[in-house]
C-alpha cells in the first residue's frame, strides 16, 4: 500500500505528482512536455525501465512486461498520485487486448494506491470520450508488425478502422530502413503531409489517430532545422489541415493524467486537450 505519510500533502513536494516512465534506450520528451502545459502546482518525476540489450523487438516488451508494475511500486512508495506510461507498443505487445491491459491498469490502482496510464490504452479512453467511431491510423515510423498490432488493438476496442499505414504506405520513404534510421526525428513538413494523405485515405474518418512518439523539426525563421516536436505541438496545425481532431499517444496520455489529476494543461493544444474545464 501507499505509505501513509503521502496522505497528508504537507509532505508533498507539489500538490499533484505525476511518475512517468518510459522504453528502455530513449530520452523521453514526456515529463518535459507535460510540465510545459501544466500548471505549476503539478510536479512530474521520471524513471526509464532498464533492459540490458534491449533491440525495441514487441517480444521484449512481453517479456518485461512486469517491470511496469514494479514501476507502479516506485511511484506509489516516492508519493506519486499518478503513473503514466509512454510506449504505445507495450498496450498490444503479445496479443493483449483493451480488456487485458484495463484490468491491468485497475490491479495496479487497486494494489498500489496509483492510477497508471498506458499510452496505448490512452488512445482508447479518449476515442471513446469524444465519441469517436470511424478512425484513421498515421502509424508514423512503425514497423509493419508494430503497426499491424496496434490496429488489431483499435479495432479490438471496437472501432471502425478506415485505414491504417506508416510513413512507407503513405509514400514519404521507399523503404522501412530509410525510416528507421532517422531514430524517430523526421523533417518538419512531414507532420502535416503525413496527415493529409491520411485523411485522403479514409475520407469517412471522425478522428485520426496517430500513435507512437513521433518528432518533427521545428522550421525556425531563418530557414534551418529547430528542436524536434512531438504531436502535442503539432496537433493544432494538422487539426486545422485536416478538419478532423487528431488523438495521438502523447496528447492521449496527457489528457488522461489531467483527468485523473482534476486539473487542466494550458489551452492552445488541441482538441482532445482543450475539452478539459477542471478547476
């Protein structure tokens, strides 16, 4: 259980505390982010999962699936009043479906004192509170085995999946090697190119979905490439691009940890994010 002395927030560092983790081997951009649109009385705290020769293979994620929980464990004992998981892939690694990691997600709470978010299941808590039926899938820089198991995750959770394809089946790179070899930073127009030929692909789509943490460089006013940008910085453009609210891993994430949290990010970030009104 959660030591007793986090009951008091006297002992807190801040009012509300968020514990992320992330994939072994990749700097995470998240807490750097979320921090970004929170408000101040919000302090995030991060801890990488640590797998010796980890290779981003679906079987790792698997095999260590249980050092979220122990991930859990740590927040729980340093005071976090909420967990959340970036990596969309460790959602439907090995076949698991919305139900599976739900009723994980709730052990956890229930053992723990600590809700945790997962990115992948994120995706559908927001899909589903915005309604959303028809859906598209940008699945980015996804390998073909990473993509084709988030899509059977989507459309386990029941929704009506247009299309689904990476940057090779939308035509920006020949070849998944090409994309692999840009460690997940890709130029900034591929952003909204990304997502109009998405949007071309399922003209029926209520919302695109774009999974993963994709980077974009950011065009400075000078012409050269800037710092790289998730979705949470992009999603105002391609929403307005495309017509469509766009639900990504990141923005997903954040929005359900603002739930949890009963608070709301500063505005400008989107749909999904700009429907929440808490206090």
């Amino acid at each position: 259980m959660k030591p007793e002395r986090w009951k008091d927030p006297a002992n807190k560092l801040f009012p509300k505390q968020v514990g992320f983790t992330s994939p072994p081997h990749d700097f995470d951009a998240a807490p750097t982010d979320f921090l970004r649109i929170a408000p101040e009385t919000v302090g995030a705290h991060g801890r990488m999962l640590h797998v010796p020769g980890y290779a981003h293979q679906l079987s790792q994620r698997v095999d260590n699936f249980s050092l979220l929980e122990e991930f859990v464990e740590c927040m729980s004992n340093n005071g976090a009043d909420v967990c959340g998981q970036v990596g969309t892939n460790w959602s439907h690694a090995g076949g698991k479906t919305p139900k599976d990691i739900r009723a994980f997600c709730d052990r956890m709470a229930d053992t723990y004192e600590t809700p945790l978010h997962m990115a992948g299941m994120s995706l559908v808590d927001a899909l589903r509170a915005m309604n959303v039926e028809k859906i598209a899938l940008n699945s980015v820089y996804y390998w073909p085995d990473w993509r084709d198991g988030i899509a059977r995750f989507l459309r386990d959770a029941g929704f009506d999946l247009l299309y689904a394809g990476n940057f090779v089946d939308l035509g920006l790179y020949d070849t998944q090697e090409q994309v692999n070899a840009l460690t997940w930073i890709f130029p900034g127009e591929h952003a909204a190119e990304s997502m109009r030929r998405t949007a071309e692909r399922a003209p029926g789509a209520e919302a695109i979905v774009v999974n993963g943490m994709p980077n974009f460089r950011r065009r400075n006013d000078d012409g050269s490439d800037g710092l790289p940008e998730r979705m949470l910085a992009r999603t105002p453009e391609v929403e307005e691009l495309t017509g469509l609210p766009v639900v990504s891993s990141d923005t997903a994430l954040y929005w359900n940890i603002f739930c949890t949290l009963e608070t709301a990010p500063a505005k400008g970030h989107g749909r999904l994010l700009d429907s929440l009104e808490h206090a």
